[in-house]
C-alpha cells in the first residue's frame, strides 16, 4: 500500500463533509471535565469515556480524523481493542497532541508559551509507529491591557514554525493552532486586530522555516467579542470578520481551516461555521472551513453521559448529532 503524501492527508483530514474530533485533552484538563459530570479522574473512567467518543457507530461518515493525547494512542478500549486500531475501523486517522503544553512566559506575566520541541523528532518517530497521521500544537494568546507582547506573539510563531517543520519532516501533517482567547471584555475589532497579527507572524515563521503550506492544517480560533464584552457582535460580524481576517493571512495553498470552538455554545459555535460557509461559497474562497472541536462536539455528550454505563447510548446519539450537524456546518448547510 502506498503511504498517502503529506498533501493528501491534509487534503483528506479537511474533505466535504467532514472534520476533526479533538478530544486530546490533557489528563488534568480531562479531569476537569469529568469532574464537572461528577465522574472522578481515574485511567479507568478516561479509558471509559474515550470509548464511548471512539465507539460511536457512523462517526466516521462525519469525522476525519480524531485527535489523542499521549496515554490514548497507547491504550486499549473498554471493549480491549486499541484506540488508533478502533479508530481505524470508523476509517478515521488518528492524530496526536505534540506540545507538552502552554508555560508561562518569562518576564511577561499573564502571558503564555507553549513548549514541547526539545527531543520532538524522536516522539514523532514513535507516533508514527503507533499509526498517527497528523499532529496538533496549540499556542495561546491572551487580549488584555498591553497584552499580547510582542514577545508573547513571536515566541508562539516560531515555535508552531519549529513543531511544523518537524512534523513535515517526519511525514505527519502539522495542525497549527494558535488559540486567541474569547476570555476578557475585548470587542470583536480588538479580536480581529490581534487575530491578524497573530496569524500574519504564524505564517511568516512557517515560511522562514520552509513549511509546505499545502501540507497543513490551520486551526484558528473565530474572530470574536470577548466573553465579558458588553456589546458582543452578532454572528453575521464574526462571519464577516473571521473571513476577513483569514483573507489577509492565510496563503491560498493551505487546503483547510479548521476552527477551534474555544468555550463557545455547542450550536453557537455550528452557527457560526455555517454562517462562514455560506458567505466563503458566495465569494469563491481558496480553503475548506471546517471544524476542529473539543468542547462544542463533546459537551452534550458528557453532559448525559455522567459516568453511567445505561447512559451510553443517548451520548453516543448526542455526539453523532453534533458530528452530523457540524458536518452540515462544513457545507454551508446547517439550517436548524
Ligand atoms: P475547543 O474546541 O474546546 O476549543 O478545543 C479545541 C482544541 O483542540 C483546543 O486545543
């Protein structure tokens, strides 16, 4: 069998009709959502809910690819067949959380750098040989009085350059996320001022380490009001914006966008992918625009779920619904 090129995968991570899983949380961050359903943060109880995520029956008529983190590309489902072997069978790739993290950047308090590249090569090698296809490295912004530093914005781009190349070289498609906070009391132009800012230093990082733009995957958080914004702008303004902004970054040969929901609602964040949609096929643009959720594909899921093996079914129902309609978002054809 010939080994798909970097391109196709890409390609093929962002096809009609599909997106991503993210459900790569880290194992704190994973505990913090069971906690919330009142389901304690064991191996056992994480291995549980991954399994209902992975075995949901006809996830993969909507879902590409899924993406793990660390302990879940090496463990076994409930059922004891291993995740990237489950997720092989829905026909969906298996991807792989690379960064070890966002760390507080030196001398800029409040402010964040993700971390992870020292000894990268070699974890890429191992991913590889457990079946991953693509990878995921998520740099944080925060908006607020005189933040982001420069500092902040050119130590994220050079190192999502860093990880890219990498990952290129490896043979495993690069999803490049850097994640514009909607925490804060910021309007959807201050989010549009630093969303520009921070994509145009991505990009020009990527060129400078040589990245193959065709084969990687952008994951943008939208243009948007802050969550504590007085005024926050209607979904027609984050469609226009969000489009505008990635008009003015993102190079035509990038085959996909796949957004982030970052603590958006579940159908908030649907509405406003299909908004974008609609006017991205008016206006003949270059990308899919698809999604990449953690939060708003999982959420409803977790919330019937609670940890209750007889609650199993109506999640995986909750999930495939929201995969289904995020797929429709995808196209342009969300109308509920
Ligand atoms: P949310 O969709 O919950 O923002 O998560 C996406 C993600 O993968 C964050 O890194």
């Amino acid at each position: 069998m010939n080994t798909p090129s970097l391109r196709e995968t890409a390609r093929a991570m962002v096809a009609p009709g599909k997106g991503i899983l993210a459900m790569d949380e880290s194992t704190p961050t994973c505990g913090k959502r069971l906690e919330a359903v009142g389901v304690e943060n064991t191996e056992e109880n994480r291995i549980a809910y991954r399994s209902l995520l992975l075995g949901t029956p006809g996830l993969g008529d909507y879902i590409s690819g899924a993406i793990l983190y660390d302990e879940t590309l090496r463990q076994q489902s409930a059922e004891g067949v291993s995740f990237p072997q489950l997720l092989q069978q829905q026909g969906i790739m298996p991807g792989i959380k690379v960064d070890t993290g966002a760390k507080e950047l030196a001398l800029h308090a409040g402010e964040k750098v993700t971390e992870g590249l020292d000894g990268l090569r070699e974890r890429l090698e191992e991913y590889r040989g457990f079946g991953a296809r693509f990878c995921k490295w998520r740099a944080v912004i925060t908006i607020g009085e005189f933040k982001p530093s420069i500092a902040c914005l050119q130590a994220n781009a050079h190192a999502l350059a860093r990880y890219a190349a990498l990952c290129q070289e490896a043979g495993l498609v690069p999803i490049v996320e850097p994640e514009v906070l909607i925490n804060g009391a910021h309007t959807l132009e201050t989010s549009y001022d630093v969303t520009v800012e921070t994509q145009r230093r991505v990009f020009d990082q990527l060129y400078r380490q040589d990245v193959d733009f065709a084969g990687m995957v952008l994951k943008p958080s939208m243009v948007i009001s802050g969550t504590d914004c007085p005024q926050r702008a209607p979904m027609e303004e984050v469609a226009e914006q969000t489009l505008r902004c990635l008009q003015q970054t993102v190079p035509a040969a990038v085959p996909g966008i796949a957004f982030l929901s970052g603590g958006q609602g579940d159908e908030e964040a649907t509405r406003h992918l299909n908004a974008m949609n609609l006017l991205a096929r008016e206006r003949a643009l270059p990308w899919r625009l698809t999604f990449s959720f953690a939060r708003a594909l999982q959420n409803p899921a977790l919330k019937i779920w609670q940890g209750e093996p007889a609650n199993l079914d109506p999640a995986r129902k909750a999930l495939l619904a929201r995969a289904r309609l995020n797929a429709l978002a995808s196209s342009g054809e969300y109308n509920e």
